[in-house]
C-alpha cells in the first residue's frame, strides 16, 4: 500500500513554519508594542493575520512560545491529515475486497462439486467392453452426468437418476451413429462413433 | 452464473427451433444440426425440472453441445445472431469436414 504525505495546504492557509522566521525578534518587539493584528501591516498577505497567536501574547517568551505551539499544531495536523488519508485508502482498499470477495462466492456458488466415477453397464441392448468414465455435477438443484468423450449428458435430481439418463442417451447415441456412413458425420459425431464402438458392443435390437 | 441461469426454457426452444431448424419438441429434447447434409453437433436441453427457466447446469450443458461462449449462447438467444452467423461460425471452428 502507497502511503502518500498529507495534502497540499490550502492556498488561503500559511505555512506556518515560515511564520517564525517572518516574525523577527525587531518585527516581534513592535507587534508586542502594538499587540494587535494591525502590527502586521498592509503589505503582508491578509490571510496570515488567522494565525494571530500573537494578539494577546504579554511578552517576548510568550509569543515565542505561542509560535512554538502553533508549529507543533501545524505538525499535528499534518500528522493527522496523513492518518485520514492512510484511512481513506484503508477502507478504500477494504472496499475493493469486499467487492473481490462477493465476486469469488458468486463464483462459487455457481460451480458444482464434481467427484468422476464409471459406468459397468448400459443396458439389455448394449454391452460394456470396458468401463465408461463419467464425471458427475452437483449443482444446488440438479445433478449432471456426462461421459465427455462423446459429449453425452444426463441430467437428473439426484446422481442415480442423473447416470440412468445418461445410459439412456449413450444408448440413443449410439443407435442414432451406428447406422450412419461416415461420410455424412461432422468431425464430432465421427470422432464419438468411433469412440463408442471401441466401448460398446451391441447384443440387441435398439427398439 | 448470473447469464447462464437466466434463459427462459420456452425462448430458448423456440430460438433454436427458428435459427438453426431444429425439432426440440418431446420430453427429452434433443436434434442433430446438420450443415451439407452432415450431422454436425448434437444439440440437447436437459431441464431436468420442466421449469421455466433454465437451470445452471442445462445451460452451461446446452452451451457446450452449441460450442458456443456465454456470450454467444446469449446472442443467439436474443436476436443479434441469426441461423446464417451461427453457420459461419461452426463452419469457421472446422466442424464440418
């Protein structure tokens, strides 16, 4: 985090720092004298008669001494004007997580839980030669099985349900390829035909 | 989350039954779209509830089988993509050999 110095003082505002060294001790001795605002005169900028520490200041020591606590309240208030300012970011900051934070759980409440598990059998018409892999999507309200390779998909309120959708739609699948030349197939359709002939055998009729 | 979980079932349907020439009637909807008298993708609407809206799950599922991005599915849903643009594009992703 960039933490930067206090903000610029206001033109209307004098640094008071240099308000000591304006005040020599000759300057000093006649503002005492005259002890009002007035001991400023006409040529200096209006706006520095605000800082009149002086008025009521009874001697040299005083007046010194009532610089000296104005130079320490102008440190304090740049001291202060840094600390709201780190605040300001803080909190501007935290903001921004706040925002980075209710992203990520919207995120995250839209992703399922995914687990993989395989299937053994389809069904009377068609025969595993080895076991399919499925990868099973818990959503909130619904659960999806799919068997990627050949972008089949079940859906379901629960996983039991959801996987016997899915063996109904490798079987519609297949049955729907099988008796397709290869030569009226995209490049999906042929690629999920070849896939299910290596991992289904057919030993019934599809009706 | 917020796009994918906002189609309405009975929109989307028809949008796809007019743009692509698709037949999703039934209880498990289902077509092939072809493109030179080829079977190109298998496009499918698993809602799983029959409700009005798409589930999360159907939509990310029906995005997948249109290869289709969130945002495409969403023009195709809404007007701006016609049947002609989602044809280019499928033919521009080389799935029609």
């Amino acid at each position: 985090m960039q933490i930067r110095s206090s903000k610029e003082p206001e033109r209307s505002e004098p640094d008071l720092r240099t308000l000591k060294g304006l005040v020599s001790a000759a300057e000093l001795a006649e503002m005492l004298r005259k002890g009002r605002r007035t001991s400023f005169g006409k040529w200096r900028p209006p706006e520095y008669g605000r800082w009149g520490v002086l008025y009521a200041a009874a001697s040299e020591r005083e007046a010194l001494g009532g610089l000296k606590f104005v130079d320490e309240l102008a440190d304090v208030k740049k001291q202060v004007d840094d600390l709201s300012y780190q605040v300001e970011s803080v909190v501007s900051e935290l903001k921004q997580c706040k925002e980075g934070i209710s992203t990520i759980l919207n995120e995250l409440r839209g992703r399922p839980i995914t687990k993989q598990t395989e299937l053994f059998e389809i069904d009377e018409t068609l025969e595993l030669i080895r076991p399919i892999p499925v990868v099973i999507e818990e959503y909130d309200d619904e659960v999806i099985a799919t068997f990627p390779e050949i972008e089949a998909v079940g859906a379901g309120l629960c996983e039991s349900e959801a996987i016997i959708n899915l063996k109904k739609e490798i079987r519609k699948i297949f049955f729907e390829l099988e008796g397709v030349s290869d030569n009226k197939l995209g490049r999906l359709p042929l690629g999920w035909k070849r896939v299910l002939l290596k991992v289904v055998k057919k030993i019934g009729s599809s009706q | 989350m917020g796009v994918l979980s906002s189609f309405k079932s009975k929109k989307m349907t028809s949008a796809l039954e007019k743009k692509l020439s698709l037949d999703l009637s039934g209880k498990e909807p289902s077509d092939w779209y072809c493109l030179d008298d080829k079977k190109v993708l298998r496009v499918r609407i698993t809602n799983v509830h029959g409700s009005a809206n798409l589930s999360t799950g159907a939509a990310k599922d029906l995005r997948n089988s249109l290869k289709l991005d969130e945002e495409g599915l969403k023009r195709l849903y809404n007007c701006p993509m016609k049947g002609k643009d989602y044809e280019n594009k499928i033919r521009s992703m080389g799935y029609v050999q």
